[in-house]
C-alpha cells in the first residue's frame, strides 16, 4: 500500500542514510509507469507516486520531492485517521498546547487564513534558481505569480532581478540588460588590497522609489527565509543590498531591509545571505552594518523580534565578538549604558550576551559587569585559530549621512 499524506516512514539520503520523515504531498511519478518498477526494495503501490516529505527533526529547507525508491519497506507509520483526512497531522511541526490555546483566543477566521496559507506554502514551488555564474537549490516556497510556480528552474537577472521560465529568455536579457548594479545609492565601497579579494559595495535602495527592484528581490530572498512575510508592501521600507564588485559589475551577495520609521527601535528587520556566498562572512558584514548606520543615527539599535534560530546564533556570535572586543581594551569599570553607546547594540541585547557568557550580575536592581579576562583571551585565540579574519564593515569606508 502506497503511504498517504500524513503517513511517517523512513527514508533515504544520497549518501545512504535513513531519516524519519512525514509526507507532506503527493504526486504522479516523474518517471511514469515505469516509475513503478524501479527499485526493488520500493514499497509496494508506491511506485508511481513521488513524495514530498519533511524530515523530522530537520529544517524544512530540507523538505524534497522524493521517488519511491528512496522510501525504507517495513517503517510506515500509518497516521490515525490516514490520508487526505490527517490534514493537520502532515504540517511539518506538530501542533501544541499553546498553539491550540492560542488559536481559541482569536478570530476563528483568522485561524482559517493561517491554515491556510500554511497549507498553500508547506511545499516549494520552485526547485532551483539560476543567477549569474550560480545554480542554487532552493530552501522554501515563495509566491511568485502562478505562471512561474512548479518550475524546476527559475532564472534570475543578478543585476535587475527580473525572473524568467525560460533559459533562451534570459540569455536575451542578459544580453540586452543594462543594470551592472542596484539601483540606488552607493553608500559603502571596500576595495580589494590583495589577489583573491573582492572588492564590497553596498547599496541603499528606497522601496517606494524602487518598487520593483524590491518586489524583486523579496520574491527571491523568500525561497531561502521561512518565515517572511514582505513580498509587496515595499514602500516603508529601505533595502541594503551587499555585493562583489568586479569589471562585468556589482554581484549581490545578499542583503538587509528595515523600517523607515520603527517605534520599537528595530535597525533591521529582514536580513539573507544567499547560499551560494555564505560561510564567506557576510553575515556578520551585514549586521556590523546595521550597527554602524545605527551609530550615525546616535541611535541604539536591535534586530526585529522574534528572531529565528539562526538568526539568534548569528547575532549572538556578532554580539559577544563586540563586548570581548571591548573587554580585551579595557582598564577601568564599564557600565552596560556605556557599551551600549560605543557599540549602538541595545542595553537588553548587551545583558542577554553577558547573561550567555556568564559575565553579569545583579546587585541592588542593577546589572553588574563581571569581566573574565581569562574568557575573553581564550574567546578570541580561538577566533584566530579558525584562520579566517572576521569581516565587519568598516566605519572609514561607509559613505552614510541621517
């Protein structure tokens, strides 16, 4: 019997492992009839079905179109109620108390939408992304209108942004596009001082001047972000696009959005480091950034809430490389109003980092600083011994004015 959506079996990587996972959908083989012959140890009736499935445990980046050959005989789960019935059952996480008594809380209809939406974006519509010298795999899905959904490759202007279906259709572009950078302002620019460098340009780009641009680019960046949810809405926003500057142009690299006018003080609100260019330090770049702007502002800033997994590691990392960096020159007290206002990071950001690092305490109602400088030198020796320098914006080169 082929598995149903809802259903949890096991089933197998490329590299020969096997992984716990729940189907999310199913479809017609890609491979036909013949589909049903292949593999041996496929499970029985599955074998003219594909299977979208998430695999537990996992981010859903992983989630993947898999054919039945890759399915382990003998581990279906069989979900009470079974197939199309266990709707709920196959979202990718399970539902909890608190989920549930949030869902009695508000409007029933709004519940609905949530629903869903959740339901129209579980499975990516995409699967991979051609831009410039670069084929990605994609992550997530992302509502591109739907005369461009369920293509196996989508290809993209990496100067303009502008999408395509069709391969022919972007080698006539590419070959008649203008744009060799975003539109916008240069506000930053760090050439390259020795061989196998890049020189970095960023550019300021303000939605409501470049609407498309920026719809663009928010389209794109939702097939590597889960939770994103700007996709339109551009105008009150500015964007903060980072790219690899070389004689055929500016190459993004990734980028960051945030509020024109935020009442919480965010100083970011969206931030992506495309594949293809993380691991090479960006993402410390951008929020060094995000600090820097901010500290032209005279203004503390913070990150949008709730931050997602990753975001909480990469923030948390940029923010104990500052506070170490303060620690290791200093020669008297410090107060954490007083970080805060060399670093622009938010006084509770500061406390949460130190609570992290167990280097604060609290006195009278007041948070006290505890420096371990015994920490700190071991902190950064092991930043060296990982052989790569960190790299931060710089403020000599940030061409920025309020």
């Amino acid at each position: 019997m082929a598995p149903q959506v809802g259903d949890r079996l096991k089933v197998r990587w490329p590299d020969g492992s096997a992984h716990k996972s729940q189907v999310i959908q199913t479809r017609p083989s890609a491979t036909g009839a013949a589909g049903a012959l292949a593999g041996a140890g496929a499970l029985a009736g599955a074998g003219a079905l594909d299977f979208y499935v998430h695999y537990t445990g996992f981010d859903r980046r992983l989630d993947a179109w898999v054919s039945s050959d890759r399915l382990v005989p003998g581990t279906l789960e069989a979900r009470e109620g079974g197939g199309e019935g266990a709707g709920e059952g196959a979202l990718p996480q399970e539902r909890t108390r608190h989920k549930r008594r949030h869902e009695e809380a508000v409007d029933p209809a709004v519940v609905a939408l949530e629903k869903e939406h959740e339901e129209l974006t579980k499975v990516k519509n995409i699967s991979r992304v051609a831009m410039g010298e670069w084929e990605v795999d994609t992550w997530y899905y992302s509502p591109y209108p739907d005369e461009y959904a369920g293509v196996d490759r989508l290809y993209v202007c990496e100067f303009c942004l502008k999408y395509m279906r069709h391969k022919k259709t972007h080698v006539k572009h590419t070959d008649s596009c203008r744009c060799r950078c975003p539109p916008g302002k240069e506000i930053y620019r760090e050439e390259a001082k020795k061989e196998g460098e890049s020189t970095i340009a960023v550019f300021e780009i303000d939605g409501q001047e470049e609407p498309v641009y920026c719809q663009n680019l928010c389209l794109l960046a939702k097939l590597f972000l889960d939770h994103k949810t700007l996709y339109y809405d551009v105008d009150p926003f500015l964007f903060y696009i980072i790219t690899e500057v070389d004689a055929r142009g500016s190459h993004i690299v990734g980028y960051y959005s945030k509020e024109k006018q935020s009442a919480e003080g965010y100083n970011l609100a969206c931030i992506l480091t495309f594949p293809q260019y993380q691991r090479s330090g960006y993402g410390k770049f951008i929020i060094s950034l995000s600090y820097e702007i901010s500290k032209r502002e005279n203004k503390a800033g913070s990150p949008e809430k709730p931050l997602s997994d990753l975001g909480k590691l990469s923030y948390r990392s940029y923010w104990t490389n500052v506070l170490f960096e303060v620690f290791s020159n200093l020669e008297s007290e410090i107060s954490v109003e007083q970080i805060s206002e060399m670093t622009a990071i938010r006084t509770e950001d500061i406390i949460s980092t130190l609570q992290h690092v167990d280097m604060v305490r609290e006195w009278k109602g007041q948070h006290v600083i505890c420096v371990d400088k015994a920490k700190v030198r071991e902190y950064q020796k092991k930043q060296l011994q990982k052989g790569r320098p960190l790299r931060l914006c710089k403020q000599e080169h940030l061409n920025w004015t309020p």
